[in-house]
C-alpha cells in the first residue's frame, strides 16, 4: 500500500511539474522488492495442480478440471502433435475410439463381434418393427414357461419355509399351549439369570454424607488457615505467602469485624423452622395426619405448570401483538378479551384480570368485556363487576343472567331476575329463566304477565296453556291463535288437549281447521316437519292427535303415480323412528286410496306380524283377504295365525274359504296338508293329498305325498308313490333326491347311485344331485370315482361355487392338503366373488395367514354372509368374544335365512354368553325363522326330525358343531 501512494504521488508530481517519473531502485522500493517473491502475479506453470504436493487430491472442483472450453481453444500440451492441438480434435479422436471395433481379434466364431456391426447406422422404422416382433417372440416364449417356472419357484420357497420356517411358525403351537397354563405354573417360571460379573451385576454406589453443620462451626472456631494450596505459595517459597493469614486476613471473609460471629446452629434451626411450617400446612389441624393425596400429588404439580399448547417464544410474540392492539385501538373489546385469556392461560391469573379491569374501563358498554371479566374474578368480586355492568349496560339480558348464575340463593336468584324483568320485559329468554325457578301456581301467574309482554313467543303461550284448567287453556290457546296465526304448534296443542280431556271428535275438526287457517294466512304446509310433529304426538301418547295429523297431510305435495311408494318411504321412516301409530295411520290411508292392492296389504299385514298384536293382524287379514281373494299369501298368512295361537279349527275354516276362492291352489293344498300333519291327522294329511294329487295334481304335491309316507316309515308306499311321481315328472330334481335316499336309507348302494345316474341323465344341472352321487361314492370307498363325478359336474356346469367347494373339501377329507389348496386357488380364479369358496378358503391356511385371508375376502365380498360367518368364526376362534359377538350380530342382520349363521352364534353365546343372550338368540332365529344353511338343511330335513320346531333344531344343529376351526 505505501509503494502504491509512494508511486501515486510520484506520478502526480510528475505529471504536475513535466519532471521524469521517481526510477524503481530507489531506496525504499529496493527495500520492499527484496521481500517480494519472484512468482506472485505470475500465470501458474502448465500442468500444475493446486494441493497436489499436500495430496489434497480427493476431489474434483472446476478449478480442476479448468473452465468450459470452446472447441477452437489450444489444449494444455504445447507439444502435441498436428490434429490434436484443439480441444475440438480431441473430441473427435474420442468419438472415433467408441466406434466399433471390427477388428479379427474382437471376432468370435461362435458369437460374431463383441458389439453391433450396425449400431452406428440409422434407426429406422423397419428396424423397429423388427425390434418389436423380436420382443413379441421373447415375451411368448417366457410366457410358455411361466407356469412351470412360477410352479418351480413356489416348490423352491415352500422346502426353503420347511427347511427354514420363520420364527413365528415356530412357535406357533408353543404359544397355542399358552391357552393352557395356569396362574400358578406362570408365576413359578424361574427368572432369567444375570451374565454379567459380580461386579457388574452389584456396582458400589459412590456414598456421599452430608457434612454436619458442627464441621463448619469448629472450623470457624479454631480459625484454620487454608483448605487448599495457594498457587502463590510455590512462588514465595513455601506457606511464606506476602499475605499471611489465610482467614487471618485483616477482613478474613465472613469474620469481617462489622458482621460478627457465623452462628451455623442457628441456621439449622431456623431451617428446621422452615420444613415444619411447611408440614404444618398440610396436616390436618386436629389429628395431626397428613392430608397430601400421594395419588394425586404429582397431578397437582402439573396441574400448577402452565398448560399452554405453545412455546415461551410464541407467547411473548402474542403478549407483544396483543399490547400493540391494544395500545393501536384500546376501544376494541377482543383485543382486551385475547389478551387476558393469553394470561390465564399461561397461568398468570393476577395479570388477568388487571388487564380485563381494565378493559372495562376502556370498553365500559361492551358486553362481552364485561362477562369475561365476571368470569375471571372470584365469587364476591365476579357480583360487584356484574352490578357494575349492569348500571353502564340496564338492557343487557346476559348480564342478567350471569348476575343470577352468581346467586346461590334461590330467592336471591328470583329476585335478581324480577329486577331484571323490570328492565328488560320483552326478553323471552329471562321469562323462561325465572319461570323455571317458581312454584306451578306463582309459574302461572308470571306466564299470564310474560304472554301480555312478550305476546309472539309460542313457548311462552304452550306453557301457560299447560298450566292451566281445561276451559282457561282453550281461552288462553284461542288468544295464542289470534295474537300467532301462522304458528302450526298451537294447532296441534289444541288439539292434544282434547284428546286428553276426551274429546277425540273434535281432534280431527281441529287439524283440519288448522290446514285451512295456516293457507288462509299464507303458511306453506311443510309435508315432513307435519309428521315429524305427528311422531312426536305419538310418543306423547296423543294418538288420536297423531293420526289425525297423518290423514290431513299425508297427501300434500305428492303426484298421483308417487303416493304407494312415497307412503310406504314414510311408513319404513315412521317404524325406524319408534312411531308405530303414525306407520299404522299410513298404512290405514293407503289402503283406503289403494283398497285392491295385494302389495299394500301385504306390507301392512308384516307390520302388524312384527308390531301388533295377533288380534289387529288377524282383523287385518280379514279384511286383506275381502278385497283380495286371489291372494294366496293373506290367506295362508291368516290361517298361520290361528295355527299359532292353537286354534285349529279356525284355521281350517280359513284355508276352506281360501279354497273357494282360489280353487286347485297349490300352496293352499298343501298349507292344508301341513297344518294336518303337524297336528298329528295323518290321515287327513294323506286323504288331501290323494285328493290334491288327483285334482291339482303338481311336482310338488307328489313329493310332499312321497315325503309324508317316508317320515311316517312306509318305506315301500312312499317308493311306490315317488316311482308314479317320476313318469310325469321326471325332470323335477327333489324326486330322484328323494328315491336315492329312501334306497340308500335301506342299505341298497347301487339302486341309489342307479337313482341319482338316473337323475343326472334328465337334470344335469342339479348341484344337489351331483353332491348327493359324489358323497355316496366317497362314503363305500370309492375316492376315485367321486373326484371324477365332480370334475364331470363342473365341466357341465362351469362358475359353480358348491361344485368347487366339494372337491376342496373331498381332498382335504383325503388328507391331500396340498391338492385342496391348489383347487381352492383355481375355484377362486373361477368364481373370484363366491362367498362360501372365500370363507372356506379362510380357514384352509395356517392359523398365522388366516387374518391376511380373511382381509382379502372382505374385500372381494364385503357383504357375504358366509364370508362375514367366517370373520367372526375367526375372531372366536383367536378369543377376541365382543368382536366375534359383533361379527356374529352383522351376519344374521345382513341375512337372517341363514341358519348356520344363527346355528354359530348360539353355540358361542353357549360357550361365553349368558342366559338372557342365549334366550335372546334363540328367540331371534325363531321369529327370523331361518331356511337355508349347509347345517342348518341337513338337521331340519331329516327325516327324524321333520316334527321339530325352528328352536329344537337350532339347539340339534349348534350341539353338532365342534369348534376345531
């Protein structure tokens, strides 16, 4: 810097003055250029690499590696020869280097050359396409092996998991046992022992012991000198320090001459003094037992730390924003408000209610401020803020009603709300406040004076109404109609209350009158807030009320082609809801408008089955069955009825008329034969099937006929009448079923196969036939024979689950476990949305995959009862009861004609139910009355059985399960 000014102002002087420039070998220049080294400010020498000499080598940065380069730029070597002395000829050479290199040593016979002879020409389109069928070629080839090399793999990975089972697997059944150990073999399992060193194990804890205070007293006392070595002392030779003395200073610390003598005992008593205010505090002041709860103690602790969401810093912004508000508009009430809430929620209470105080001195006519600041503050200070609000606010109702919260006192709190009516009478909210708090007779009172200032609150008019007598209450809800036409509740009131003072006649004026006044005034009658209200009359008991409600709007609003289906909507929606009388009311209007419609009657004959009472659902039949005699079902459904309630004869007369009306009706015929039979007239029963048989003569007919007689044990005239069924109805499946049982009930094997061979020739699709064959098959022994029966049966009927399904479970019989889990695997591929296939499916694995499985079942049929069984099988099976209680519920709610499903859940009720939820499934299953089921079917059609109620084969069903899943 100074040769710079130096030759600066050498060359000022010079350009001023014309003189020649100062020469460089002056005396000072020549000084500095000696220091000055010879290759600063030079260009580096070529090839130098910085830190190279250091090995800082370990990275490449541009610097290395020099700057982007055009291609005319020289290289680095001075010394290369012509044609490579650009960086663009080196990149050439470069290019010509990645050519193919088509020289004899790089050529195979075998192979050709290394690379692709053609890889520098152009890519065409020929050349794609043939890229394309070369791909193809590959992609058919590897697809002709897949099967073989997926089937390899999975050999492979299944000995690996043999070979090398997972931890999990392998102690599977151990934790399986787990079910089984007692308490006591548990808590007599010896603990782990410790490894470690003794040592190790036992480490000796550094001991430290509080030092008396008499230590320090003695020591004070005898005035010792030092109690560690001075750095100073090896300097001067010793203790010889130029200080002597230590404590001995002429002010030695705490012996300073003005503070006197170090009394440590005083100290500890004083600090003895301290712990037993502290004890004393929180003993209890008469016997003297600690009152700390130790449970709640720590709760308390925390309860005293701040319990604010966020962070020191985010609340001293707050605070900071808060008072700049404040200080901006201090006539904002929030700003007041936000900020003590920050405070108290920081836990500085004091600061809170500083800062609302003085809000309300800022914001005195806000009301808000004025609550939040009663809130705040503790009992007797809260009442003298709120009377402070009230005299800046008389006409605040919530400050009122806040004075009167603060009341403890029930006559302080009427008086605080008589005070407050005188202000504000126009408030309904404080009406009702202080009503609430009287007496009915001073209630009345009151509300004859809240109706005279607040004469459009129809609460106000309905609860005066409800205090009153019979006569006084119309005065009062004739006012309330005059002062409020447009308002329906009054109406409705009105009504209700002469309902209940027995007027019932005039209920129905009075709703009607109510419609044509409400128009009349220009309300909109609103069809479901109507009978929303009538539901509410219903579960009032003002039935009367609520069926008149019904027949007045039931029809508002709704096109002609809309009323059945709109109505039944309403019907479901009233049932759902709880009010049956309003359903009732539907159903009575729809079968007025709709007197001939066999659906109508049949959904109100249900209703009154599942909601009734016998008596009303037979009078309903009666009149079902007047204006629809073609209706079989009401009839039956009637007939049932009586059967039920053991009335017999009524019963027959029923089905008598019902055979008037519907002569040579099938199911008429054999309601007759069924309600004989179970009634033990089997000779009745037989006579009306000769005499169906010869006048309505039907499949069904015959079988109920060869049924009868089988049950009854007449083997050879139910064979005889199942021959005679067969020539004029040999393609009806259930009567080959039926010979093939009755020949294998009497031991003859080849009659029955000959039967079911038979019955395949004239029904191939029958499942029921072809699993009949294939179990017989399977029961003599002839395993073969039943495997080729079901392929035969899912060759002709393919996507057949229960097909598929039996030939799982016939290998798996077989004790060929891999083979059922391969057909389980292709079943699945063919009807991938088969319930009873997925449910079986489940529990074919090994219990750790069996939830993996189960998950993938639910998705594929979510709402399949079968697949839903097996859910909550699983679940019982892993000992998780409510949730197999759950899945159990879902399942016979979803399809209640499932008698496995009810056949399950008893049996698991049995096992960890109770005796009211036992009884209470037994009684659903037998109002459900279920039909189908694998199980279920082959209890309730056997033969043996055939007298049992719904209840009794449940019972026969769920004894035969064995839990094993």
């Amino acid at each position: 810097i100074l040769a710079q000014n130096i030759s600066a102002s050498g060359g000022t002087g010079g350009s001023a003055g014309g003189a020649p420039a100062m020469p460089l070998a002056s005396p000072l220049m020549g000084g500095l250029n000696k220091k000055k080294k010879p290759f600063l400010g030079m260009a580096a020498p070529l090839g130098y690499v910085p830190g190279l000499g250091r090995g800082a080598t370990g990275f490449t940065t541009r610097s290395d590696i020099g700057p982007a380069r055009d291609a005319n730029d020289p290289v680095d070597d001075r010394h290369a020869p012509p044609g490579k002395r650009t960086v663009g000829d080196q990149m050439k050479k470069n290019q010509e280097e990645d050519e193919e290199d088509l020289n004899d040593t790089n050529y195979d016979e075998f192979n050709g050359y290394a690379g692709s002879l053609f890889s520098s020409g152009p890519y065409e389109k020929d050349d794609e396409e043939a890229d394309a069928i070369y791909a193809a070629l590959d992609k058919r080839m590897d697809e002709r092996r897949k099967e073989r090399r997926e089937l390899r793999e999975k050999e492979e990975i299944e000995k690996y998991r043999m070979e090398r089972p997972k931890i999990q697997q392998q102690f599977s059944d151990l934790k399986r046992k787990l079910a089984e150990v007692t308490e006591d073999e548990w808590l007599s399992i010896p603990e782990v022992g410790d490894a470690r060193n003794k040592r190790q194990r036992n480490p000796r804890h550094e001991k430290l012991t509080p030092v008396p205070d008499s230590f320090f007293a003695k020591h004070l006392q005898t005035g010792e000198n030092h109690t560690s070595v001075d750095p100073l002392q090896g300097q001067f030779a010793g203790l010889a320090t130029p200080f002597p003395g230590g404590l001995n200073t002429p002010y030695p610390g705490g012996m300073t001459p003005e503070a006197g003598e170090l009394d440590m005992r005083k100290i500890g008593q004083a600090r003895n003094t301290l712990m037993d205010m502290r004890l004393s505090q929180v003993s209890d002041s008469v016997s003297g037992q600690t009152v700390v709860d130790p449970k709640g103690y720590l709760t308390d602790l925390n309860s005293m730390i701040p319990t604010h969401g966020g962070d020191i810093s985010d609340i001293k912004k707050a605070r900071l924003l808060l008072k700049s508000v404040r200080e901006t508009n201090p006539h904002h009430p929030p700003a007041w408000i936000a900020s003590a809430r920050l405070e108290e929620v920081t836990g500085k209470l004091q600061v809170a209610r500083n800062l609302i105080m003085k809000g309300t001195e800022m914001c005195p006519k806000s009301e808000d401020v004025w609550l939040e600041a009663a809130r705040l503050q503790p009992g007797d200070t809260a009442k003298a803020v709120v009377a402070q609000a009230v005299r800046h606010l008389p006409q605040s109702v919530r400050i009122y009603i806040r004075a009167a919260e603060l009341e403890t006192d029930i006559r302080a709190k009427k008086r605080v709300l008589r005070k407050a009516l005188e202000n504000v009478s126009k408030s309904v909210r404080l009406w009702k406040i202080a009503v609430e708090l009287e007496e009915p007779e001073d209630a009345r009172i009151m509300l004859s004076r809240a109706v005279e200032c607040c004469p459009t609150s129809v609460e106000l008019w309905l609860a005066l109404a409800r205090l009153e007598t019979y006569e006084n209450a119309r005065r009062v809800l004739n006012k309330a109609r005059e002062n409020i036409p447009t308002d329906r509740h009054i109406w409705i009131t009105a009504a209700k209350l002469e309902e209940a003072n027995g007027n019932t006649q005039m209920v129905e004026k009075i709703i009607d009158r109510a419609i044509t006044s409400l128009r009349a005034n220009g309300v909109e009658i609103n069809r479901e807030q109507w009978i929303q209200d009538a539901e509410e009359c219903d579960k009032a008991g003002s039935v009367a009320t609520c069926q008149a409600v019904i027949r007045a709007v039931i029809g508002i609003g709704i096109e002609e082609e809309d009323c059945k289906h709109t109505w039944m909507e309403d019907a479901d929606s009233c049932v759902a809801h709880g009010a049956l009388e309003c359903a009732r009311a539907i159903y009575a209007h729809a079968l007025q408008v709709f007197p001939s419609k066999k659906s109508v009657w049949l959904r109100a004959a249900y209703f009154e089955k599942n909601h009734g009472t016998r008596e009303s659902l037979e009078a309903l039949l009666q009149r079902a069955v007047a204006h629809c005699p073609k209706a079989e079902v009401l009839w039956l459904m009637g007939a049932k009825s009586k059967w039920l309630a053991g009335d017999v004869p009524a019963a027959r007369s029923i089905l008598a008329l019902a055979f008037q009306a519907n002569p040579n009706s099938e199911e008429i015929w054999l309601a007759a034969v069924k309600l004989e039979s179970e009634n033990n007239e089997y000779e009745r029963a037989r006579r009306l099937l000769a005499k169906a048989r010869s006048s309505a003569p039907t499949a069904r007919v015959f079988m109920k006929s060869v049924r009868l007689e089988w049950v009854l044990g007449n083997i050879d005239a139910a064979h005889e009448l199942c021959t005679e069924a067969l020539k004029h109805y040999e393609d009806f499946p259930k009567l080959w079923m039926m010979r093939g049982q009755i020949e294998e009930q009497s031991e003859n094997i080849d009659k029955a196969r000959e039967a079911y061979n038979q019955g395949l020739k004239k029904c191939p699709h029958s499942m029921s036939l072809w699993l009949l064959l294939s179990r017989l098959e399977e029961r003599v022994g002839q395993l073969t024979r039943a495997r080729a029966i079901l392929e035969k049966a899912r060759l002709k009927n393919p996507q057949t689950p229960e097909i598929w399904l039996e030939s799982v479970r016939l290998e798996y019989r077989a004790g060929l476990k891999n083979i059922s889990n391969t057909l389980m695997a292709k079943a699945l591929q063919e009807c991938p949305n088969s319930g009873i296939l997925w449910a079986e499916a489940v529990f074919l694995e090994a219990r750790p995959q069996r939830k993996t499985k189960s998950v993938d079942a639910l998705k594929k049929c979510e709402h399949d009862p079968h697949v839903l069984l097996a859910v909550a099988k699983l679940f019982w099976s892993e000992r998780k009861i409510t949730k197999a209680r759950e899945w159990f519920l879902r399942t016979v709610k979803i399809e209640p004609d499932l008698g496995d499903a009810w056949a399950f859940f008893y049996k698991f009720e049995l096992q960890h139910g109770t005796e009211e939820q036992q009884q209470e499934v037994k009684k659903r299953c037998e109002n459900a009355e279920p039909r189908h089921g694998e199980l279920w079917c082959a209890e309730s059609k056997h033969v043996l059985n055939w007298q049992k109620n719904i209840g009794e084969i449940l019972v026969l069903v769920a004894s035969k399960i064995k839990n094993t899943f």
